[in-house]
C-alpha cells in the first residue's frame, strides 16, 4: 500500500530527534535517561518583557547547542521557564512551583533585583542553585557568598564604576557635575549606592548628596524624578540612569526637550537595542555599559552564538544568556551523571579554571561566586549600539 509521504520539515526533524535519541542513549529506540530540567523564573510579560525574552533566548540556544553535542553526562537539557512581570510578588510562588513540583536542578538566568531579593533566600532554604540571575545587584554578592547563589555578569558597583571613571578621569566632568536616576526600589538602590561609593574613592565627600531623581517600577512615571535633576542651581553634565528601557527612553526625552544638555549613562539593564530603538534619533551619544563583549565578535563563544542564533535575533542580552547556559554547562559536565546541587557548587568552588571561549580563564572558588568583572561601553550612533572606544569622543574637556 502507498503511504503519503511527510513534508520535509517533519522528517527532518524526525532524523534530528532520532539521532538526539541515540547519541543520548547509545542505542536506537530506548528510553534516554531524564533530562536535566533547569528552571528561570523572568519577565516575560510587561514593561520588562523584551529582557526576559531576549534571556530565555540565549540560555535555549545553547542548551540546544549541547543537546545536539549528546547533552551533558548522556542527559539532555531541558529549560523550564515561568513568567513572573518583574513582579516580585510573583517570583516566589512561581520559583516553589518549579522547585517542588517541577523538580528542577537548578534556576537559570532569573531577571531581575527586586525579584532576586524575593528567589535568594528561597535558593538558600530549598538548597537549589541560583545560577546566573540577569542582575547586578549586591544582595546576591555577599560575602563570604551564599553557597547557592552564583553569578556570571559584573556588579552595578562595577558598571557604575566604570562610568565614574570614564566621565571623571576621561572626559574631565567634575563629581559634582554627576546625577543620578533611578527605578525606586533595590534595583534602582544598588546602582546609587554603587556610583555614590566610586564618586567618593574619586575624593567627592558630599557623593551622597548629588541630584537624584527616581521613578515608581514599572510605569512611565519620570516626570517628578526629571524635575530634580532640572534644579537651576546646580550644572548637571552627566546623568547615571539605573532603570529600564521604557521610563529611561521617555526621561532621556523630556530631558532633552527642557533643555538638560547632558550625557546620558545607562547600566545594562536597560537593553541597549530596546532603548536605542524607543529613542529613534534622541538616542545619539547615549552610553550602555555592557557586562558581556559584543556579541558580533571573533572570539570563539560569539563565534559559536552567531551560529545558533539568526542575526535579527543578536544583542546582549542573549549573548549573555549564551554565557551564563554555558558556564553553567560547563561546571554540570564537571559533576558527572548522578549530580547533585552541592557537587555542582563543590565542583565550581574546585579552583579549576574555566574556559568559555571568551580569550581568558574564570577562576572561581568557596570566597568568589562570580564569573566576570568586566565591563564594555557602548554608545548609540546612528540608532545602533557601537562600542565606545574612548569617553573623550562624547566631548571636549571643559
């Protein structure tokens, strides 16, 4: 009897699930062993959306990278994520449900600070690694550090600084000349005080009074926080902003339109594409600092995530999902079949250097939880983000 024949792309994809199979099984036809199911609990909804989104985005590119390599130890990898709106409210219902119900190994990737505030302890209670959280913030770098908490990306602390540095020793702006905006709550939080602490190493001892305008999580609401950095009696040069795309996009606005002649620094957070995309040609000159390297390089990891994901679909942001998925690939295959989360973090706090393909080695240890203090400056030119080879292109000193 003639049986119809299946449309290519399903047999395709029938070719690629049985090899999958058989290289994760050794044999055509038997049951693989479990995956190794992760879970990230983000903004996939919201204000914040395009964050989680573009975050998911990298951490499934590599996962499917490595399933297609025959997985970790013999298991595939399997992401679960959940939405919480970058609302920390429901964060925790949404990281038990995975934890106990969905029996994950591990949290990837979560978004957020006011939302880690929420998922730290829970890590910590349940004995879960949370691996790689998209956020800078100092509650999930103590020390000596949580035991489960792990990060990829630099501080705030360390991105503030960075634009402290390049304003004060590089462009000639004088401390007093610096102010700030930002989210009101931890996020906003842990990058003020992270500039206020380089500000004051930079010999500013009124640091903490500099001009600060703050805006409400989650909305438009920057009217009021503008105002405060409008103050007549005082110069404002350079404008250090710790928010998210939207409300940041809509201040740099009316900032420009009340006449606020100033150089605008965001952290990483903001997405540096979604805001250059909101502002259209009120973006030239605004600066992003980066926590991960331009994701259109030459070094083997970019090499590898420009070929698992299309160009339309490249930016930081998943380029730093990449990373983290890797880097916690890489300390999973370290553990061997029968991981536990407590050999996973014995096995990262080993001393053994790691290699992600970046041209340098991540050294980690029982004192130090946190892959990379690097960080890169862009600038908007022309509508798309370039990097920023020295600050002094954005002016003359005075």
């Amino acid at each position: 009897m003639h049986r119809p024949s299946r449309p290519a792309g399903l047999a395709a994809l029938a070719l690629v699930t049985a090899g999958l199979t058989t290289s994760l099984t050794g044999r055509a036809g038997a049951d693989p062993p479990p995956a190794w199911r992760v879970g990230m609990v983000t903004a996939l909804t919201g204000p914040s959306q395009a964050l989680g989104t573009r975050m998911r985005r990298g951490v499934e590119a590599y996962f499917g990278l490595a399933n297609r390599r025959g997985g970790v130890n013999g298991r595939a990898l399997e992401l679960v994520a959940r939405d919480d709106g970058y609302e920390p409210g429901k964060t925790g219902p949404a990281m038990r449900a995975l934890i106990d119900d969905e029996h994950v190994f591990a949290m990837l990737g979560n978004v957020g600070t006011p939302t880690a505030v929420v998922a730290v302890p829970i890590a910590n209670e349940k004995h879960v690694p949370l691996f790689a959280a998209y956020t800078g913030a100092n509650v999930l770098r103590k020390t000596p550090p949580d035991r489960y908490v792990i990060n990829y990306r630099a501080s705030y602390a360390e991105e503030t600084a960075e634009m402290v540095r390049g304003l004060i020793e590089e462009l000639g702006v004088a401390p007093s000349e610096i102010g700030f905006f930002t989210q009101n709550d931890a996020y906003g939080d842990a990058g003020w005080t992270g500039g206020v602490a380089a500000l004051e190493r930079h010999g500013y001892r009124d640091a903490a009074l500099a001009l600060h305008g703050r805006y409400p999580r989650n909305t438009l609401d920057v009217e009021d926080g503008l105002s405060r950095l409008l103050d007549p009696r005082h110069r404002v040069r350079a404008v250090i902003m710790v928010g998210a795309s939207k409300p940041c996009a809509r201040f740099i606005r009316l900032a420009r339109h009340y006449g606020l002649d100033a150089i605008f620094i965001n952290v990483s957070f903001v997405v540096g594409e979604a805001l250059a995309g909101e502002l259209g040609s009120d973006g030239e000159g605004v600066v992003v600092t980066q926590v991960v390297p331009p994701p259109e390089g030459d070094t083997p990891a970019a090499r590898e995530f420009q070929d698992a994901v299309p160009a339309d679909q490249r930016d930081y942001v998943s380029f730093e999902g990449f990373l983290a998925a890797r880097a916690f690939v890489t300390t999973l295959g370290r553990t061997g079949p029968d991981a536990t989360p407590d050999r996973l973090v014995s096995a990262l706090e080993s001393g053994a250097p790691f290699d992600l393909g970046l041209g340098s080695r991540h050294v980690l240890s029982p004192t130090e939880h946190q892959f990379s203090h690097r960080v890169w400056s862009t600038v908007i030119r022309g509508g798309q983000l370039v990097p920023l080879g020295s600050w002094r292109t954005l002016g003359g000193r005075p």
